[in-house]
C-alpha cells in the first residue's frame, strides 16, 4: 500500500500539535478472584450486555436481565425478572449511562422504584454498581442492606481524554475544508465500533453510515445508518469524507476512484494503516493519516468495563 505525507502524522511520529496521551485501562494493586465474584447485570441494552460478556469472559458469574444472549455468549445467564438476575449475587450493575458525551437515558428512571424488593434478594452486604448514587438510591440501598458505589467521576476522565482527541482530529479535517455540518460522512469499522466518534460526528451535524461486517447494530445508533462492507464502492459517490479504523487494505481504488473530488480520507487505523495513499495523491483526494489516534479514544464497552472492574477489584481487595 502506498505511503504519502499526509496533513497529520499523529502519535507515533510525535508531530507538532499532536499530543502523546494514550488511553490505558485503570489499574488495580490486586486483581480479584472472579470465579468467586458474582454479578447481576440489571441493563437490557447492547452496552449492558457487552459488559455483562466482559465480566463472564473475566471469569466472574453473570446474569442478565432480558433474553438470552447468542450461543457464543452463553456464560452469560439470562432471567425475565430482575429478582433472579440478582438473587444471591455480590454486585448488582445498574443500567450503564455514559455521562455528558452521549445520549442520556430516560431521565424519569429511578432504579428504586424500578426493581424495588428484588434488591433484597442480594447476598449480606452486597454493593450496587451504578453510573451515579442518588439520595433516593442510597436510602432504598441501605433500607435492603446493600450499599451504593458509582463511577462517573472515573469513567467521566476517561471521556474527557477522548473527548480531546476528537475534538483535535475534527479540528483537522475542518481545516482540510470538511465542514461536517450537513456532510455525509462514512465510517469504516472492524469488531470495535468507535462509537464516541459516532456520537461526536452526529453532534457536529453530520450524517453518519457505518459500514462494517458486524450484525446487530441496526438501532443502537438512532439516525445512524449501517452498511455491509461490501457495499461501500458502490455507495462512496454519496461521502464527503471516509473515516477508516481498519487495519488493511479496506480503501483502495474502487473506493478512492468513487469518491467525489471534494471528499476527504482519514485513515485512523495504526500501520500500516488502510488507506492507498500514493492512489489518493494521483486522484487529488485529500488524505489525512490520523494513526494512533483511537488509541485515545476507546470503545464505550471497554471504557465502562474498565472502570467498573476496577471497582470491583477496589471493593474485592478492601474486604479481603
């Protein structure tokens, strides 16, 4: 694959007004003993369910609320009611909210009132795992004997650094005179779905497709529009930019030569990225070569489960 200096190098080659900060996942002095820790994953959407995976695959006992999981993730136990999603657990998870970045959820949900006395049916001492602890929650957790743990303040950090990293990669393509408001713009993605990338196009006016292989995101991202990888040389004349985060040879000639003239290419994948650049120049694309970015930004799943875990593993060490 072609190589062309490109308007931003990123992190690796340190360039001027590129900073070094990397996203890493908060660390724990002792890692718990999972098999003995077990959680009830009380969240029904798709951030919910992926954690609920990530604590199985960790070695934690999980169980969910809502229908069964797929045959792959089956570690995971499903119940209808929340009672048994709980019953004789350690932790209880609360649906996940991710604070100010995305969108809230319903602001009338109070998990008091919406489990109520399954609560009770936690093991002694159990602690509750939410995004915030209200007054409300706090007294109806301690009426049950249970405690309230949030991470907001932790995941909220998190947000922050990646929230900057995005903001300096729009900032370019803005100067390479992509102006997102009204674009259309073109995601490419693997099994990772840079999601508070999604999240902060939409919220700079942007239409935004995601075009990857993954099955199930029909509807996670309201007003978002899901395409299999194989269609985007025929639908590329439509995007004023492309944004790939593969690693491959996933932009090459039948999608470059598709493009309109004006559109604009950012490879965010690491080396030796996606992106035929040498191509890009002989067809007078502009390119933008962002590597290393997302290694600021990570999935909202591995972001939560980061600081949840870490949470975990605080609680875990602290009664041990």
């Amino acid at each position: 694959m072609g190589r062309m200096d490109s308007d931003w190098e990123g992190e690796y080659d340190n360039a001027a007004g590129c900073r070094n900060t990397v996203y890493t996942a908060p660390q724990t002095a002792v890692a718990p003993e999972w098999a003995s820790v077990t959680i009830g994953v009380l969240g029904t959407q798709r951030l919910d369910r992926t954690i609920a995976c990530m604590a199985a695959a960790a070695g934690a006992q999980v169980a969910i609320l809502g229908a069964p999981l797929e045959p792959r993730q089956r570690a995971v136990k499903a119940h209808r009611d929340p009672a048994s999603v709980v019953k004789s657990a350690r932790y209880a998870i609360l649906p996940v909210a991710t604070p100010g970045h995305v969108p809230s959820p319903n602001a009338s949900f109070a998990p008091e009132r919406a489990y109520g006395s399954a609560l009770g049916g936690m093991s002694a001492g159990a602690r509750l795992i939410a995004p915030r602890a209200n007054a409300a929650l706090t007294r109806h957790a301690a009426a049950l004997g249970l405690t309230v743990h949030d991470y907001e303040e932790a995941l909220q950090s998190i947000l922050d650094t990646a929230a900057e990293a995005i903001d300096e990669l729009l900032s370019r393509v803005e100067k390479a005179g992509t102006r997102l408001q009204g674009s259309t713009v073109c995601i490419i993605a693997g099994e990772r779905i840079p999601d508070l990338l999604v999240f902060r196009l939409l919220e700079a006016g942007a239409r935004v497709h995601i075009a990857t292989n993954e099955r199930g995101l029909n509807g996670v991202f309201p007003g978002v529009a899901v395409l299999p990888l194989s269609e985007l040389p025929v639908q590329s004349p439509k995007f004023d930019a492309i944004f790939s985060t593969i690693n491959g040879p996933v932009v090459d000639a039948r999608e470059l030569g598709s493009l309109p003239d004006h559109a604009l290419v950012v490879d965010l994948a690491d080396p030796p990225g996606s992106v035929d650049f040498q191509l890009a120049k002989q067809l007078g694309r502009k390119a933008i070569w962002a590597r290393g970015i997302l290694r600021r930004v990570p999935p909202l799943d591995q972001a939560c489960w980061s600081v949840i875990a870490g949470l975990i593993a605080s609680l875990e060490q602290n009664e041990g």
